[in-house]
C-alpha cells in the first residue's frame, strides 16, 4: 500500500501567533522560521501518529483487492471516500459505485469492503485506487494533546538549531512528546 498526498493542507493546527507565544518569540524577524517550525512540526505529529491533523486528501494505491475484500486506509480519521478507481489488466480504468462498497471510517485506520460477490480483475500492481478526504477537520477540531504536541516540537526546534548538541537534555521534550502522542498512535501497516 502507497499514500499519496493529492491536497495539502489549507491550514495549520496552530497559528503563527499561538506557537510565537508558547515559544516566547517576539517581533517578527523569525516568522518565516516559525511558519516552516509550524509545518515540520505538523508532519512530525501525523507522521508519528498515523493521523492527518487538519483535512487534506490523500490517494491510497494497492495492489489488487486483498483476501477478504478489506482495504485499510491511512491516514485517520476518514472523512470520505471520494473514488474508488480499479484498473484492469489493460489498464483499463473502472470507477466503482459507492454502492459496492462499504466504508468504515469510525476505526483507525479506517476501513473499505467491497460488497460480497463483487470482484474487479484488478492489475497485479497498483490495481487500485482509493481517494480519500482525511483529517480532523479545521484547526479547532485538533484535539489538544496533538496541538500541545506540535508546539512543544516547535518551542524546541526554535531553541535547539542543530540535530544534536554534547551535553543537551532533550529527554523531557521528547518524553512529553511522546506521552501526548501515545494515546493517538496507530499501529503501522505493512
């Protein structure tokens, strides 16, 4: 299985204002630094997380429809299952109805079965192709251990500019981090 981002982002989990304030930045000369933090920090989160921060849309490609006719989709939370396309041997595209499948967009990763007795010939490799709108939503919608999470990354990003330094005490960070993040964790697919 192949994510692939189709739509970034339109907005982040945290303004500028909130992560200049809880990194205690003042003045304007490192906006450009605090918006690319703001970023990293995002991808950082979902990254380790399994899980879209705001919406975006994302492409799922697999190979072939697996036994069981169950697809998982990653990342979560699924708003909507946009197309389902299955490309024949050929390459001969087919778009699937929604009502041959079923979307289960309550579990992580979110899930989507085709209906019983329903087969496409798909090609052995990237046969299918499952576009999807993911994410919590708007900003607001985050939930707050994961903002606390990106600003923590970024206050400490601000602070620390090397990937290392002999003597830094990074465990508090990266523990806090990682405590924040725990309950959201999906477990990887393969």
């Amino acid at each position: 299985m192949v994510a692939i981002l189709v739509t970034a982002p339109q907005a982040e989990p945290v303004t500028r204002d909130e992560a200049k304030a809880h990194a205690r930045i003042d003045g304007n000369a490192e906006d450009g630094r605090v918006d690319a933090l703001i970023t990293a920090a995002r991808m950082e989160v979902e990254n380790r997380t399994g899980r879209a921060l705001v919406t975006q849309g994302w492409r799922i490609v697999r190979d072939g429809v697996p036994r069981g006719g169950v697809i998982r989709l990653a990342p979560a939370p699924i708003q909507s299952v946009d197309a389902v396309t299955v490309y024949a041997q050929d390459g001969t595209p087919t778009v699937v109805s929604s009502d041959d499948y079923e979307v289960d967009s309550a579990s992580a990763p979110g899930r989507l079965k085709f209906a019983a007795g329903r087969f496409w010939g798909a090609r052995a490799m990237n046969g299918i192709e499952v576009d999807v709108t993911v994410g919590y939503g708007d900003p607001e919608d985050v939930p707050a251990p994961l903002k606390q999470a990106v600003l923590l990354l970024i206050a400490y990003w601000f602070e620390e500019r090397e990937a290392a330094r002999v003597g830094a005490v990074t465990e508090p960070v990266t523990s806090g981090v990682a405590a924040l993040l725990a309950p959201y964790r999906m477990p990887r697919l393969a």
